[in-house]
C-alpha cells in the first residue's frame, strides 16, 4: 500500500510542475513522467494489458505532442493577467474539489471491488464462465471481444473517425482551387 | 484516501486547461484529466491480496478445465480493465486531432495565444 | 525532416525488425496473454516511426506511402465488420461467436482455441497500426505557409 502512495505523491508533483512551467518542452518531458508512473501503477495495481498499452501510447503521443511544440517561434504570452477571472476559477475549482471528496466517501473503501459486495454484480459471471463460454484464458480479451464487443465496434469507428478528421484539416490547399471561375 | 489524490489529479488538470492561455496547455491540461480518470477507474476494481485476471495452468483444477476456488477468491475485476484498455488509444486519436488544429491555427494567425485569436473570417 | 548520424542508423535497422516481430508476438497470443489488438497495433506503429525517425521522411515513404497506409486502414476496418456478419449469417444474432459454438472448439490454452478472438484480434492490430502510423507521417509532411499568410493579411 505503500507503494500506491509514493507513486501518486511522484504523479502529482509532475503534474503541478507540468501545469506552472514557462517552458512547452519541460511541461511535455513531465507529462511523460506521468505517463510513466501511470504505467508502474497499473502494473502494481494487477492489469498486465493496461500497463503494455499505456507506456506504448505514451511513447507515441510524446512524439507528436514534442511535434507540435518544436522549432517554431515561440511567441511569449503577455499582456496583463485578468485577475479576477483567474481568482473566481480557482474559487469555483476548489469547491468542485471538495464536493467530490464528499462524494468518494460513499463508495466502498480502497481494496474490496464491488462485485464482492454485490453478489449478483456482472463481472462474477464474467470470471466464472468466461473460460467455458468463450474458451479464451485472457479473461479481458474475452470481456472486450465477445460478451461486450458492440463497445469495440464503437471505439473502432471513433478511431477512424479521429483519423481521418486529423488527415482533412492538415491538406494543403493548391493554389489552382482558389482560382476556378464560377460558372 | 487514494481515491482523493486521483480526484485531485483531475483538479489540477481542469485548472490548467480553464486557466491558462496558450493553446499547448490546455491540450496538455486535457490529458492530464484523461491520465486522472484511468487511473480511478482501475483503482475501482483491485482486491488486497489479488492477482491479474489470466487463467493459465495453476489456476485449472487437474486434469479438468474448472477454476479452483482459490482463483476465484483472489481476482480483481476483469470489468474496467476492459473499458479503460479502449479509453487509452482513444485518448491517442482525440490528441491527433487536437494538435493538428493547433498547427493550423498557428499557420493562420502566428501566435499560439488564444486572447489574440479573435477574428471571425472564413 | 533528415534522418540521424550513422551510429543511430545501424542500430535501429537491425532492432526495428525485432520490435516488428514482438508486436507480431503481442496480437497473436492475445488471448492467451496479457496485450490483445490495441497494444500489438501502437508497437507495429512505433517501429515504422523508428524507421522515419532515425533515416528521414522520405526514406520512409517510399517504404510505406500514403496510400498504401490508408488502405491498409480501411482494409482492418473492413475484416471487422465481415467477421461480425458473418456472426449474424452463420450463428443466431450480430457478432456471435461462431466458430467456438459451432465450427471449432479447440482445446482451451492452445493457440488454436476461442474461435473468433484470434481473427479479431488481427484486425484490430492491423487497423490501429496503419491508422497511427498515417497520422504520424501527415504530421511531418505539413510544412506550414507562413509567407502565403503575411501576404493575406497586408
């Protein structure tokens, strides 16, 4: 349990650093901290597919956020702050913190799963005939391909969809559209 | 008390991406909020003690393909472990997409300062 | 973009093949191990990078062009779709698992078991590869305009 609290205590202080530095390229290496102790958390928390996935996305998404942020002029942003916005924000965030903290009371304490409590709950059967059901001995592979495959059919097509929205905005426009007559 | 050090993971990044100006960091707060919200959900689903929902050969009874009690007893909750594992590439496309219209919008207007980017033309 | 000094050419041509058939490993034993479709994918995609990265942009392209990628692309996403009606035309309803019901049950813990997860597994690597590798390569070939800008505005 120890273990949990140090690698949190490493997640925020990247996070804090990540969100106050001047500096685009420090604030990128430090989200790749957290990328990194999200990954070591996973692994000590049991879930062997999310901590494979997680460092491998990481590393992706480093290189095209470190993309966006290199060899361009970085213009300094100036110009005076709006205070008061900034003091009504962090006022309204705080209250939203603590409301939350109010809520994660009612959930079960940290280290019993819900479906211990709930005898009925879908993942007991999901454990139970997971393997004579499906055959397969990776009891998430089973889960997200055959008893809720309709959630993967979904994330395919937000992929797709992301992707193609991401290859339409970066064409370049020839200069040959901009002049056709209208007829 | 874990739980309220991953709430206030995500409050830093709804900080960073209401607060700050510069496009770059409200992607960056963005994910933070993603990295937070994983996190919770598979801290949902863990057991004291337990072990990662893979059966391989000790947890079969022998010679049969029934699962020992022991197996049952002991594992964490297959159930998050798959909404998150989609929740992840996703995030990947969705910051694609959001860099890709950060460089346009830096090509077109020069700064990366959203209070400067106000004119409406096509 | 240019590719890197020497050094970092030879290396990575002989460790971007072994990424290669590790992410190979990953999609394949999906259903036996830890990892399945979606991580197979991002390493099949992070070895072509490691390739664009280490020996220049056009290298790379004449490897895995434009074209080819976004079929490759539609191609996953189609085995997908075809796996799943063939559920609703050979089993009762959408997406059903038909061959471990029907056709071929396997032994449980072999390579050949659990019917259709296997199949799936392959399409789902195969389009999360080519999808993240596109994104990539169009990232780097955007070179932006700034000329054509300043003169708009003056």
């Amino acid at each position: 349990m120890a273990v949990f609290y140090i690698l949190l205590l490493f997640i925020l202080i990247a996070a804090i650093i990540a969100v106050e530095t001047e500096n685009l390229l420090g604030a990128v290496i430090c989200i790749g901290a957290i990328g990194f102790g999200a990954s070591l958390m996973f692994l000590f928390l049991r879930a062997p597919d999310i901590a494979i996935t997680q460092i491998v996305v990481e590393v992706l998404g480093l290189i095209i956020l470190i993309r966006a942020c290199i060899s361009r002029e970085l213009t300094f942003i100036s110009g005076p702050r709006e205070f008061f916005g900034v003091v009504v924000s962090v006022v309204i965030i705080f209250a939203i913190f603590l409301a939350g903290v109010k809520v994660l009371e009612t959930l079960p304490a940290f280290g019993t799963p819900i479906f211990a409590e709930a005898p009925e709950a879908a993942s007991q059967t999901y454990i139970e005939e997971g393997l004579e059901k499906t055959g397969a001995a990776n009891l998430v592979a089973s889960v997200i391909l055959d008893f809720r495959a309709y959630d993967t059919l979904g994330e395919v097509t937000v992929l797709f969809t992301s992707i193609i929205g991401a290859t339409v905005i970066l064409r370049k426009k020839t200069k040959k559209l901009l002049e056709e007559p209208d007829i | 008390m874990p739980y309220a050090l991953c709430f206030l993971l995500f409050v830093i990044g709804l900080y960073c991406a209401v607060v700050k100006k510069n496009m770059v960091k409200i992607v960056i707060g963005i994910m933070i909020m993603e990295y937070a919200v994983n996190l919770f959900l598979i801290m949902l689903g863990y057991r004291i003690g337990g072990i990662a929902p893979i059966i391989d050969k000790g947890a079969l009874k022998p010679g049969t393909e029934q699962l020992t009690a022991a197996f049952l007893n002991t594992s964490v909750d297959p159930l998050p472990q798959a909404l998150v594992l989609t929740a992840i590439v996703i995030s990947l496309g969705s910051l694609a997409l959001m860099i890709s219209i950060c460089i346009r919008t830096y090509e077109r207007y020069g700064t990366f300062d959203i209070t400067k980017i106000r004119r409406l033309r096509g | 973009m240019k590719g890197m000094t020497i050094i970092v050419k030879t290396i990575s041509s002989w460790v971007k093949v072994l990424i290669f058939l590790f992410g190979i490993y990953i999609i394949l034993f999906g259903h036996l191990t830890p990892g399945g479709g979606f991580a197979g994918g991002v390493i099949l995609a992070s070895s072509y990078v490691l390739l664009m990265l280490a020996f220049g942009r056009e290298f790379a392209e004449k490897n895995l062009s434009l074209p080819v990628a976004s079929k490759l692309d539609c191609a996953g996403a189609f085995a997908f779709a075809v796996i799943a009606i063939l559920g609703l035309v050979l089993g009762g309803s959408f997406f059903v698992n038909f061959l471990y019901q029907k056709y071929l049950p396997g032994q449980a813990l072999n390579l050949i078991s659990a019917g259709t997860i296997p199949l799936l597994n392959i399409a789902i690597g195969l389009k999360v590869a080519a999808s993240l590798f596109l994104v990539i390569l169009t990232l780097s070939i955007f070179k932006p305009d700034i000329s054509a800008n300043k003169k708009e505005q003056n």
